[in-house]
C-alpha cells in the first residue's frame, strides 16, 4: 500500500479508496487487465468507477492503454517516467494466440521510424503475436 501511495503522490493523483485498490492490484499481479478482469476481481466494485478510474489512470501517466485483440482496451504500469502530458511506453506488447494474455516487453524499444515530410508522430504501438512462454509446452 506504501508504494501504492507514493506511485499516487508522484503522479499527483489525489488518493482515493477505489484508486488504492485498483493501483494496488495493478503492481501486485504486475499484469495487463482489462476492466473484465478488474470486475472479476472486485465484484462489489462499481464498474463506472472502475472505468473512470483506469481513464484517470491513463490521463495521469500511471497507467497505459493497449490495443489487443477484441474491443475492450488492457492496462498496464507505466515506468515511473510517465507523465499526464508525455507517456514513454515505446516498447512493443505481445499478444499470446492461445491464452490471449498481453505482456509488455519492457526490455525493448519500438525503433524511431523515418516518416515522410510534414508528417507528425504522435503515437506508436508495435503488437507482436505469438505464443507466450506459458503456453509453449
Ligand atoms: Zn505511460
Ligand atoms: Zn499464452
Ligand atoms: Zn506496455
């Protein structure tokens, strides 16, 4: 809860109940959820806080936003670089076939890519697919 927190104080999120429980599970599975499998967890929660909470999240720079398969947008941790004005997640995220889990791949970076003249990036996002180390045997 310590580190909770202070991942709330630095971002500059004021601290509510329903942003504690939800950050805490967030770093105690260290895994992407969507808000399906936050209503599982917490079934006496209300699903609209749950959603304005994770929005709140992800406008803060606690939380980032992929785009897997399906309609209903995963979360994960942002690093503690994050901000409400400038994410750094440039790392790709990889989709599992089978169990469908996300992971994201911290370990690399989406290369810059040269883009034509009076193009602007905003936004990149690499999904890899494949089969996670789980489901290999
Ligand atoms: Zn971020
Ligand atoms: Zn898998
Ligand atoms: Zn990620």
């Amino acid at each position: 809860m310590e580190q909770v927190n202070k991942i709330l104080d630095q971002k500059a999120v004021r601290i509510t109940p329903m942003r504690q429980l939800l950050l805490e599970y967030f770093v105690e599975e260290n895994a992407v959820l969507g808000l399906s499998e936050l209503e599982k967890a917490f079934p006496k929660s209300d699903r609209i806080t749950m959603y304005r909470t994770l929005k709140t999240f992800e406008e803060k720079g606690i939380l980032h936003s992929i785009k897997g398969e399906g309609d209903e947008a995963k979360y994960a941790l942002c690093n503690e670089h994050c901000t409400p004005v400038y994410h750094i997640d440039k790392h790709p995220h990889f989709q599992c076939q089978k169990c469908k889990q996300v992971t994201c791949i911290d370990s690399q970076l989406i290369p810059a890519m040269e883009l034509p003249n009076g193009y602007v990036q905003k936004e990149v996002t690499m999904m890899i697919k494949g089969i996670c180390s789980g489901c290999q045997t």
